[in-house]
C-alpha cells in the first residue's frame, strides 16, 4: 500500500469530519430560533420600547418554535398577550401551557430512568416549576380584568395546589438521586421550598374582601405576613404596609400591582470532569456550586472531559423605584410583594442536582467511548490523522452535552405594592417609574371608577 495514498486518504477523512464540525457549529449559530442571540436581542430591543406587538410578531413568527417547544410558545405569546390587554387571549393560551405541563410532567414519571441517557434538549420543553407556579396567577389577574370574580379564585387556589404537589415532585427526585449515598453530588447550602406565595395571598384576600368574606380576608392578610415570616431565604425584605380587612372599614382602598423588570434568563456554564482512580472531580468557575467528588468505580486517572449545563442568572434590573402620585399630588412608594425571580432562582437549584448529576452521568459514558475510538484511531491512523479524529471525537461529546437554555423569556421579576384609602368615584393616579439610580424613566396616568364589592385594583406593569 503507498503510505503517501494512505496518509492523504486519511487526512481528507478526518478533514471532511472536522468540516462537519464546524458547519453544525456554524449553522447552530446562525440558525434564527427563540433560543438563539439574535432572536433574544430583537426581543430585548422590543420589550424595551414597551413594543409588545412588535415582540409577538417575533414570537408569532413561522419556525420561531420547534414542535418540542410547543409548551415554550403558549407561555410566551400567553404573556405578552396579557401586557398588550387581551385578556381571554392570554388565558387560552396560558391554559394550554398549564395543559401542556401536566402532560409532559405525567410523561416524565414513566420514562424517568430512561430520561438520564437523553440529554434535556432533545426532549419537549416541560416548563420550569415558577413558570407553572406564576400562570395561575396571571391567568387571575386577566380573569379579574374580564370581570370574572369566580374563576379567578379559582385560579388563586390552584397556586395552593400546586405549591403543594411540588413538595411531592421534590420527593420523587430526591428519590431519584438517593442524596443520601455517598456516590451523588452534594451542595454546600440548603435550599429553600417554596410553599407559599405572598402575591397569591394577596389576591386571594382581595377578592375575598371584594365578595364581603370579610373573615376568610383577614385569614389572607394573616397569610400574607406568614409567607415572609416562614421563608426568609425566599422573602429576605420587609412585608410590604398591607391595610387589614375589616369588616367596618370606611372608604375603600385603592391597590396598585405593578410588575417590573423582566425575569432570568439561562446562560451555559461550562463545567469541567478530571478523574482519578475510582473518582470523578467535578470544576466550575462558579463558587455557588460546590460539588464533592463521585465515586465512579473501574475509571482510570487521567481523564478529561468537559461539558455545559444551564445556569439561571437575574437580568439588569432597569427599574429601580416605582412611585404613585395622586390627584392632590400626594406620592407613595411601591413596596416589593415578592421577587418572583429570586423565587425562580431557589426553585431552579432545588432540581439542579439532578441536572448536574445526569449531565456527569452521560459526559462521562460519551467520554469513554470517545476514548476507545480515538485509541483505535491512533492504531490505524497516521499521527495527523489521528489528532484530526481526537478533535471531532471531542468535539461531538461536548456539543451533545450543551446546554438547555430554554426558558419563558416574559414573567415579571418583581412584583410591587401599594395601598391608599380613597372615597368612592372617579380615582386618577400616575405611575412614575425610576431607574435604580432615581432618574425618571416613564409615567403613565390610570383611572378608575372606585366602589363597593369592586376589587378597586389597578394593575401596571413596565420593563425598561
């Protein structure tokens, strides 16, 4: 055989493997999806400008979702409807979303073991826990501007609900994961569960007030201020001033929630795998994530691998205070209700362990397997040749470990507060909307015909 023939055969082998490299990595780059940069900066660019229609245009856009991405779209265009005020809109949507995660949730039971050889971005988006959390409560605020008193304590309660069955979905993966073996990933700080929501609470104890149960209100008021007191990690600030119901009260009270700031985003976070003997040693750049080593029985020293998993990080907070001004010129500061994106960070890391623990888990069979392959290679091809072939082999083990980075792009980050006694009739108010460096960015004027067994809430939102 001519070594000469033989060489150049090889070399343009490994060279056509490495230029499909590159043309994936390349067309993952520009391919124009709801995931990719581009699509996210024409989206920032838009909900900046307070452009909804010009952000559902993107988001409506053919092609925007893939099928597996069904769930992403409904909570996406479900949001964005309900800041542009269509109401019955944004609730059908939300309903297939909320549809959408029972499905997918009760489909992830049954394939559970099977699931840790599948990397997340192969499978259907199934929503984070918030996001499902979060839905109810917006699909009560678009019942409450349609007038529909009933259905939207419906939807208070099913924030109870599923509060509760997250408690159980937590088991199950705890379950799952034995935390207790030493052979799993441990954290160095505990985390946080989520089992009351501030904001719920207060909708429900206005709409209780609103229907004179004057007595199941004042059980909300309490509520309100037992979420803060029993989850200090999920509500580290003061309780926003709340006037208790009261079944003498005279007047009314006029309530404003208004949403700010969008909520986090994921980013990838590069994570590193070197083994010794028997172990794997787990590196990241990120100090929050303390991981101690896993005992993998029969590995070698000597090993590398890396991979990517996804990390949720706050946005920019834009908005910084947010006052309401009265007809007489009175002003009153906004108080924070609840940070729903501290709330979805906590969530977040409760399941993160067993993200962590999958993506070790298949990195290291890739790995392996991609070392016995360049092994072989390195046998049976010159040294260039194998060197080309290390580098796909490589290669093509980290891009199967990227990161999922999916995630509802439209839920608020914080929610805000606040409370004045007014008489009954016409109420004009303006929203003045700071940067957290106090320079006015944005007013809006709102009315509102204030009355009896009326909620007498004006609802706002707005993100810089």
């Amino acid at each position: 055989m001519n070594p000469l023939r033989e060489y150049s055969h090889i070399h343009s082998r490994a060279s056509v493997l490495v230029l499909w490299v590159f043309i994936v990595l390349l067309l993952g780059a520009c391919a124009q999806n709801i995931t990719s940069s581009r699509t996210r900066k024409e989206l920032d660019k838009a909900m900046a400008g307070q452009d909804i229609t010009k952000a559902l245009s993107i988001v409506e856009k053919p092609g925007m979702y893939r099928k597996k991405e069904q769930l992403l779209y409904y909570l996406d265009a479900g949001m964005l409807h309900h800041f542009q005020g269509n109401w019955q809109q944004s609730n059908e949507l939300l309903q297939l979303a909320e549809d959408a995660i029972q499905e997918l949730y009760t489909k992830s039971v049954s394939r559970s073991a099977a699931s840790i050889l599948l990397n997340d971005n192969s499978l259907e988006y199934s929503g984070e826990d918030y996001e499902d959390v979060y839905i109810n409560v917006f699909k009560a605020l678009n019942f409450l501007e349609m007038g529909n008193l009933e259905s939207a304590m419906v939807e208070v309660r099913r924030v109870d609900e599923k509060l509760s069955l997250l408690e159980q979905k937590y088991a199950r993966i705890a379950k799952e994961m034995d935390l207790d073996s030493e052979a799993k990933i441990k954290f160095k700080s505990s985390r946080g569960r989520f089992h009351s929501s501030a904001l719920a609470r207060y909708l429900s104890m206005v709409l209780y007030q609103t229907n004179n149960y004057h007595d199941d209100a004042r059980i909300d008021f309490n509520n309100v201020q037992y979420a803060f007191a029993s989850q200090p990690e999920l509500y580290p600030f003061s309780a926003p001033k709340i006037i208790e119901p009261k079944l003498d009260t005279k007047g009314h009270v006029l309530r404003v929630l208004s949403f700010v700031n969008r909520g986090p985003y994921k980013r990838p976070l590069e994570m590193h795998v070197h083994t010794s003997k028997d172990l794997l040693i787990i590196g990241t750049a990120n100090n929050d994530i303390d991981i101690d080593t896993i005992p993998w029985e029969g590995i070698d020293e000597g090993y590398y691998f890396k991979f990517a998993i996804p990390y949720l990080e706050d946005r920019e907070r834009k908005i910084g205070r947010v006052d309401l001004v009265t007809a007489d010129g009175k002003r009153y500061t906004l108080k924070k209700l609840e940070d729903m994106s501290l709330i979805a960070r906590r969530s977040y890391e409760l399941k993160e362990p067993m993200i962590i623990f999958k993506s070790v888990s298949r990195t290291v069979l890739k790995g392996l397997a991609a070392e016995k392959a360049k092994e072989q290679a390195r046998k049976s091809s010159s040294d260039l040749g194998a060197t080309l072939l290390s580098l796909v082999a490589d290669a093509a083990v980290f891009l199967s470990e990227n990161a999922d980075l999916r995630i509802s792009q439209f839920f608020p980050s914080e929610a805000l507060i606040a409370e004045i006694p007014v008489s009954t009739g016409d109420q004009s108010i303006r929203m003045e909307y700071f940067s957290p460096k106090g320079r006015l960015i944005h007013s809006e004027q709102h009315n509102l015909q204030v009355g009896t067994n009326k909620p007498n809430l004006i609802c706002t939102w707005y993100f810089e």
